[in-house]
C-alpha cells in the first residue's frame, strides 16, 4: 500500500503543536470505505485475532478510550489506521515501507502459513499464524500507552515477540515528543525522536537517514532499537558504511529503480515547497532531484508549517512542473512519470494535532479527510468525546451522499474528469471549509472556559457540539459543492446536443 507521511515538531509548527499527518492510500483498484469512531474502554477486546495473519494476542485489561479511522466494510479486519488517546498520545500506522535482500534473509518476514492436509490424516500439517501488522498496530498499542515514546516501546516488544509480516513506519507523538519507529525484517526495529524544530518526510522507503547505535542500546535520549541490534548488523554484515556511522538506509533499506519513480520524488516535492530556497534545487543540475537517493529524513524548515501547509503537500500532485498530471506543459510521458503524493485511491488523511496551549481536556484535534485529497477538504474533530458526528462515522458499503466519506469520493470522481471546468469551485470548497473548521475550533476553546475541567461530561458536550456543528458546516459546503462540479460534468458530457440558438 502507498501512503505519505509528514511529521511536523513542534518548533517548526505555527502553534507550537506536534503534528503528525499521513495518507492512507489503497492498493492500486482497490477503494476502501472509512469512517471515524470513537472507541470505548468496554469496546476494546481483551483476545485480539488477526484477519489476516490470524495471530491471537491477549491484551491488558486496563485500554483507554481512543479514536480511530477504521474500515468500513471488515472483510479485511479493522485497520484502525490513526487516533488520539484519552491520554492525548498519538498514533498513526502505518507507512509501507521497502527493505532488500539481505535483512529479509537474515531475518524473514513472518507470514502466515496455511494448514496443508487435513486434520487426523497423515501428512496434515496444522496452520502457523503470521506475525503482527497494519491491520492490528493501532488496536494492540494505542489504548495502552501514555507517552510517545511509550509507544514505541510497546510496539518494538510486539514486534520482538510476535514478529511482522510486513515492512512498517509508525509514528507516535504526544504534548513534547514524535517517534518514529521503523521495522526491520521480521523481528527488528529501530526508532528516532523527531528533533522539535524539523519536519519529516517519509514516502514508501525506509527513511532513517543517521542513528545512533550506542544512545540505542544505552540511555535512548534520542534513539531506541530491539535489544539485539548490534548483533543482529554484525553477524549479517548489514553496515556498509565506511567511517563507521551507521546509515539505516544503506543497512536496512532499498534504492531501487521503482524507488527513484515511486517513492524519492514525493519526499523531493515536499522538501522543495517548505525550503523553496535551498541550494539543493538551483541551477541547470541541481545537487538534489526527483530521484535522489540522498534527500535527508528530516529538515528545518524556512517558515513554521501549518496545517494548510500539510493538507496542500499531501494533496498535491507536482504543481508548478512538467509532472504534474493534470499540466498542460512537458510532454505526455513526463506528466506520467512519476507518482504523485495526492493520487485517486486515497483512503483517508489523518492529521493529528497535540496543543500544548490548551488544557488537556481540549488538546487533541484529530483533522480528517476522506477519499481523492486534491479534491476534498480537511475537518478538525476534537477527539475527547463519547462519539463522532454520524456525518463522518457513518460510512458503509453503500454510496451515499448522506456520507461525508461517499460525497468526497464521488466530487473527486467528478472534478478529476473535468479538471480545469471545476478546479475553482474545488478551491473555493476547500477554503470554506478549512476556515470553518478554524473557526469552529476557536469558537468551541473559549467555550471551554466555562465548563468545569473536573466535570468530564460537561467537557465532552461542549466538545461533541462543536464536531457536531463543523460536520454539518462542511455538509452543506459538501453539498453544494458536489452540486457543482455534477452540474459542469453533466453539461460536459460527450453526447451533449445543441438543438437552440441560445
């Protein structure tokens, strides 16, 4: 699955906040319906089983609430995907990531494996359950965790003890500090804290650019790994370094060709709009380009990120050159040729905000966007409540405008179509919306000067009201905004005839 994610610390954001934000993206023809929920400690399953993997794991008897964007329709599992705790501890999980050869043969993989035969026949061979994935991360770590870096601490033991199925990037972020944690192979893991004034760009590639082995193994000020690193490198040769400073790209990771055309010219576009200056892109032959192994994991920004700044990067799509898709400069064959952060199949966008300037009753604001990201707008739902709007929480497998997941898949349909007729009415949309969602916001925290921080259901009134009246703002902007664009796609349909003059 392709997704992207940004990390934002929280002296490099506009108010101070950790942000994490990331795109759930779809595998290619595939659409997966989502909705935002809000899940209660009575809810949390005590014996958690895989869909996929069919692993079965116990879990502690003591989950916080938490919300989450899972999967409408659960053929699949759940795939809780991001969500804020009642701790104010986010996670977001996860980012698909690349390895190679070396660590996928020094420690495999852990799929699951069919029972062969059957049961009381000779030869039969009874199922071996796979390890731990993105489809259960969320579930077996959020409720259980009351910091950041507790987080990665969990899942590495998860991992050590369960092993995965899969290559991963997990972010974790609460008031202070974001983490970032990357699987290695099967059983192994490395995490870094996100220095406070940088961002992070992570497409589909192990990104981790620079670790430090020792304060890993040691205090883990900075840097956390499975307990068994070193040797793990060592006795496979994975250090390919040559003074001695390990780079967990070289180690760990991937710089195919598919890299070069998938992954490295997502993180280029970023890095280019939030240091739009830097050296690194001037002249005929720019140190850094679309397909450089060598673009950093993190940098200082030229101006502090907002959250409109996120929705536009993780929307875009190489504005401003030859391969942007929807140009009318370059040639056809540029305009293809490499993907684009914002893409059709997106599922969801979760951008999760930590405000040390508020109580922690009114600190976590859980933005969502569903469907095509061009094409949708961003709604800010406080997630310290009992529930979320229907309006968002209500997605099923039937297309439904009374659905705000449905009506922004079905205006991105249309706009894409029709690109340059609609392209107004979109940005109009988006604006009015987002500026809603500001406003509501600010609205609802003055608000909460006048409810009792002890009284937690007065709390979460305030709170459920004002993601109640932003989900029904956005609504009729939904609204009239899919009217729009389905009244300009119709006049442009093909089999369109002018019988009138007029």
């Amino acid at each position: 699955m392709g997704c992207t994610t940004i990390l934002v610390g929280k002296n490099a954001s506009y108010d101070g906040s950790t942000i994490v934000a990331r795109n759930e993206d779809s595998p290619t023809g595939i659409f997966n319906p989502k909705r935002v929920v809000i899940v209660h400690p009575e809810d949390q399953p005590r014996t958690y089983t895989s869909v996929l993997s069919h692993v079965t794991i116990d879990l502690p008897d003591d989950p916080m609430r938490y919300s989450a964007a899972p999967n409408a329709l659960l053929d699949k599992g759940l795939w809780a995907q991001a969500g804020i705790n009642s701790a104010n501890v986010a996670m977001s999980a996860t980012e698909t990531l690349t390895s190679n050869e070396r660590v996928l043969g020094a420690d495999p993989l852990v799929e699951l494996q069919p029972a062969q035969g059957t049961p009381g026949e000779d030869g039969y061979v009874p199922e071996v359950p796979g390890g731990i994935g993105e489809e259960d991360f969320v579930t077996l770590v959020l409720p259980y965790i009351n910091s950041a870096r507790e987080g990665v601490l969990r899942l590495g033991a998860l991992l050590e003890q369960h092993g995965t199925y899969e290559m991963n990037g997990i972010a974790f972020s609460d008031v202070d500090e974001i983490w970032w944690l990357e699987t290695v192979g099967g059983h192994h893991w490395i995490a870094r804290r996100v220095p406070d004034d940088v961002y992070v760009t992570m497409p589909n590639q192990l990104g981790i650019d620079e670790f430090d082995l020792d304060d890993a193994l040691g205090e883990g000020r900075n840097f956390l790994a499975s307990a068994d690193l070193k040797t793990f490198i060592d006795d496979n040769f994975l250090d390919l370094s040559r003074g001695g400073n390990l780079n967990p790209r070289d180690a760990f990771g991937s710089h195919s060709d598919a890299d070069h055309v998938y992954n490295t010219p997502r993180a280029w576009f970023i890095q280019k709009k939030l240091n739009p200056n830097s050296p690194d892109w001037q002249g005929a032959d720019p140190r850094l380009k679309p397909d450089s192994d060598n673009l950093p994991w993190c940098r200082v920004p030229e101006r502090k990120i907002t959250i409109e700044d996120i929705k536009y990067l993780l929307s875009s799509h190489f504005q401003g050159t030859v391969y942007d898709p929807y140009s009318t400069v370059g040639t056809e064959e540029e305009r293809s040729l490499f993907r684009p952060i914002g893409v059709n199949r997106h599922s969801q966008l979760a951008v999760l905000q930590i405000r040390p300037y508020r109580p922690e009753s009114s600190r976590a604001v859980q933005w969502m966007a569903y469907a095509s990201n061009p094409f949708n707008a961003l709604v800010p739902l406080y997630t310290n409540v009992s529930k979320m709007p229907d309006y968002l929480s209500n997605t099923t497998g039937r297309v439904d405008t009374d659905s705000f997941y449905w009506a922004s898949r079905l205006i991105a349909a249309l706009a894409d179509a029709h690109y340059f007729e609609t392209i107004n009415v979109i940005d109009e949309y988006q604006q009015a919306a987002q500026a809603a969602g500001h406003a509501m916001v600010k609205r609802t925290d003055a608000l909460m000067a006048e409810a009792s921080a002890e009284d937690e259901q007065a709390v979460q009134k305030v709170l459920e009201a004002g993601n109640e009246e932003i989900s029904q703002v956005v609504r009729t902007h939904t609204d009239a905004a899919l009217d729009s664009v389905l009244l300009i796609s119709s006049n442009g349909m093909r089999n369109g005839f002018k019988r009138s003059v007029k």
